[in-house]
C-alpha cells in the first residue's frame, strides 16, 4: 500500500471521531457534516504539507478545528447559534468529593496515572477517552474541548459561547472531574486487572 493509500485508509477510518467532535460543537448533524467533509478535503488537497510533527490523525482535527470554529461564527451570523444553559444537575455529587477545607475526601482521591505520556500512545486510553467525553453533559463537553483540544483561551471560549469567565471555569473544572473518574473507571481499572 503506498503512502496516499494509507492516508485516505486512515482519513476514512477517523472519520467516525471526526464528525462526533464537529457534532458535539455544531449541534447539527448536517453542519458537523460538512466541517468534517471541508477538513477532509483540505487534508487530501494539503497532503504535501503533512510535515509528520505530529500524527495524521492529530493535523487532521488540527484542520477540523479551524472548520468548526469558522462554523460557529456562522451560526451566530445567522442568527442559529445555540447559547449554553448552565446545567447543574451533578453539583452535589461533584461537592461530595472533597471536605469542608477543599482537600479531596479519602474516597474520592485520583488514581495515579503512572506515566500519563505513556498512556496517551495506547489505543484503548483513547476509546475510553471518546467513551468519556461523549458521556460528559454536551455544555461541559464543548467547553473543555473548546480549551483542551481546541486550544481556545478562556477569553476566546467566552466570546464564542456567550458565557462569563468565572462560569466557563465551574465548567472545566466540572468536566475535568468527571472526565478523571470516567476514565480511572474505565480505563485504570482495567489496565490493573
């Protein structure tokens, strides 16, 4: 298989991931479509520039995030933009875990990720990873991708979202929290069994 074939291999085999991240911000299937369709027309017409700084996957969602961010202020332009609602349904869960002073309770104290630069190269860090973050609400999803994957400042996220500063950061702190007990119980815990 030569080196075009591979590519456009794992173009199709992403694609999955790709349109569910573009899903996640967009809100429409048929928006998140085309974002997705737009980055991967961009990486077949682009392909001389893959430098290999990266993995392709990883230059790929790199394109995808400049579709999506360049979809949402279409959205706003055209008056089909959907501001978040603040959700606090698991408020008190997320309070539960630590004590009256701020240190964790005993029982809700992280797991330690051994070398977490190790665990970012295995395949099954990532399906949990995906599991995760399709399981977090869609408001907390779309923040902390907006500033962990995206790479958007907080300022940036705020514009975007139409949302304070001081409630973008209850809302990475909340999905930072519940994206660390997803995945120490879907993936630490089966790495130790």
């Amino acid at each position: 298989m030569n080196e075009k074939e591979d590519r456009l291999q794992r173009l199709t085999a992403v694609r999955p991931r790709l349109v569910s991240f573009a899903l996640m911000h967009l809100r429409e299937r048929s928006q998140a479509e085309d974002a997705v369709q737009e980055a991967m027309m961009s990486a077949i017409e682009k392909n001389e520039s893959f430098a290999g700084r990266s993995g392709y996957e990883t230059w790929v969602f790199g394109i995808l995030k400049y579709k999506i961010l360049d979809a949402m202020r279409a959205q706003k332009r055209h008056g089909r933009w959907q501001p978040l609602e603040v959700e606090e349904d698991d408020v008190d869960a997320i309070d539960r875990q630590f004590q009256q002073n701020g240190r964790w309770q005993e029982s809700a104290r992280p797991s330690s990720w051994g070398e977490p630069e190790a665990a970012f190269e295995t395949e099954h860090f990532w399906q949990v990873f995906d599991a995760c973050m399709i399981a977090l609400p869609d408001n907390a999803a779309r923040v902390f991708s907006l500033r962990e994957l995206m790479g958007l400042s907080t300022d940036d996220i705020c514009k975007e979202l139409g949302i304070k500063e001081n409630n973008c950061w209850v809302i990475l702190h909340r999905a930072r929290l519940r994206l660390r007990a997803c995945i120490e119980q879907g993936w630490l815990k089966e790495e130790t069994a």
